[in-house]
C-alpha cells in the first residue's frame, strides 16, 4: 500500500483475494528482521488478545413452559443463579429472556467465586442448565436446557481493556481511531462486533464493549493458562502512512515476549477468513467515544479526544 485508501477499498482488495494481511506476530517479526515500516504492504493487520470475562453479561431465550401458560415472569433462576427477566411479552410464548451477569452473586458465597460466570461457563460448555420461574400469577415452572436447544443467547461484554501494546502512544493512536462502532471482530471465534467505548475507557487506559451470538462460541478459546478470559480477535484497516506507523510502533514498542499460542491461533484463523474473502470490513464515521484523534492547536503532535 503505497498511499491512502478506503476501508470500501480494502474491502474492494479482500473480495478479489488480494488483500496483504499480517498478524501482530508476522508484523513483529518482519520489523525485528529489519523491515521499514514505511515499505510494509500491509491492509489489514490482525492483533489478538486476552482480557477479563467479569464484567459481561448474556441475554439468554430461556423456554420455561408451553405457549399460554402464564403472562409474566417475576423471577427466574438458573442453576439457582439469580437472572433478570426481560420486558418483552414472550412469556405468552412459554419463553423468557434472562439477563445474567458474570459478576452475579449469591448470598452466603465463598469469598472471590462468581456463581454468574461458572454458570455462562457451564452455558458455553454445553452443559444442561436448569431453570426455575416464578410468574406474575405465582405459578412457579421448572426446565432444563442445553446451549444448543437456544434460539437465542447474545454475549455482550461491558469493559474489555486493550492490552497495553494497543494503549495510546504520547503521538496520535491513528491506528486506534480506525476501530468504530459497528467494527467487527471475533470473540471467542464467533463473529461479532463493536459496540462501542467500554463502561471505564479513558485515555492511557482504553477499553471497548463487544457483543457476539454465544451460540457460535468454541469454549475452549476461554481458557488461559488455567485462567478463564475472552478470546479478543481486532483486525485493523491500514488506510494510510501514518495508520501503519502508529501500528508497527505500538506492536514494536514493548520488549520481545512470545505472543501466546491461543492469541497466535485465533489470529492466524481470522487471517485465513479475510484472505478467502469470507469476512471483510465495517465502513463507519462514527468514532468512539474516546478513541478519536484531534490535530494539536500548540504543534505537530496530535492527542485524544478525551
């Protein structure tokens, strides 16, 4: 890429199957091989990571009874997980939605254990859930399910924080400023997208809000080195000079570190999506809160947009 294109461009690129896209890994290892950054083809570089699943939450159709049964539900647990159901009328379907967050608590709980996400855990790994609803008319319903008998169940993710490689350097983060709502990633290996800035993104310590369908999710990209974490996948559209080397310095900025195997997979498996012309790009002018890039009135630094 020799000069400023389009994200339609790239996409232009990916379609007809000639699209140079690099991993975090590949970027690194051509810089630390000597590469000029400013000679790197490059449109679309990919960068994976780990970040914390507290902080989530899932919206589960959970099938409690047959259609008529009753109006209402006031309360509904899972696995005795307390979850909250939502305003819309399914329940004359015998279906409720049921918000449960990963932070969900239980009275009388071990000290550091979240019953929430053992139990969005559990969802994931196609255990059998069990179910228990109590309606407006105070009939009380029980049922058990399994993730693959869901029409629906959506994953959202309120605080994901950008690892500090992707944290803003003291010049402008042109690199994050090309992620916009509405921009699509993987998480967990199902497709999903970018809602928007995380609940306490600020400058220096940046975070976004994900949502993906749980229904798509591998179980296995949640666990890290005996640690449970969400499976992140980012792929970046490199529109221009200053893109790509604000890119190549945050990933070359931090001492060498092995990239961990997972972060390498799920990259590597995104890469192959875009180059088979089976995952392309998001087009948006809608900047994140906090993540946009605005020219300095003192000089030739640019800063964020706080």
């Amino acid at each position: 890429m020799d000069s400023a294109q389009s994200v339609w461009e790239i996409n232009g690129k990916i379609l007809e199957r000639r699209a140079v896209v690099l991993t975090e890994a590949e970027i690194r290892e051509a810089l630390r091989a000597g590469a000029d950054p400013a000679a790197l083809p490059l449109d679309v570089a990919v960068v994976a990571f780990g970040a914390g699943f507290r902080g989530s939450a899932a919206m589960l159709l959970v099938p409690v009874a047959g259609r008529g049964v009753f109006t209402r539900a006031e309360k509904i647990t899972l696995n005795g997980v307390p979850a909250y159901p939502g305003p819309a009328p399914n329940e004359r379907l015998g279906v409720v939605d049921a918000l449960v967050f990963a932070d969900q608590t239980l009275e009388g709980q071990a000290a550091g254990t979240f019953p929430g996400e053992k139990l969005l855990l559990d969802f994931l790994s196609d255990m059998e859930i069990q179910a228990e609803c109590r309606s407006a008319e105070g009939g009380l319903y029980r049922n058990a399910f399994t993730r693959a008998q869901l029409e629906f169940a959506r994953f959202v993710s309120y605080n994901t924080f950008l690892p500090d490689r992707l944290q803003a350097p003291e010049d402008c983060p042109a690199a994050l400023a090309m992620l916009r709502p509405g921009s699509k990633v993987l998480l967990n290996r199902s497709p999903g997208i970018i809602v928007g800035s995380g609940t306490r993104s600020r400058p220096g310590r940046m975070s976004l809000s994900l949502s993906a369908d749980m229904l798509e999710m591998d179980r296995r990209c949640l666990d890290r080195d005996g640690e449970v974490a969400l499976s992140v996948v980012i792929p970046i559209p490199v529109v221009d000079a200053e893109v790509k080397r604000c890119l190549c310095a945050a990933l070359d900025r931090l001492p060498a570190r092995p990239i961990p195997a997972l972060d390498q997979e799920m990259a590597a498996y995104l890469k192959g999506l875009i180059l088979d012309g089976s995952f392309n790009l998001t087009e948006s002018s809608l900047p994140l809160r906090g993540f946009e890039c605005r020219e300095n009135p003192g000089g030739g630094k640019a800063a964020f947009e706080a």
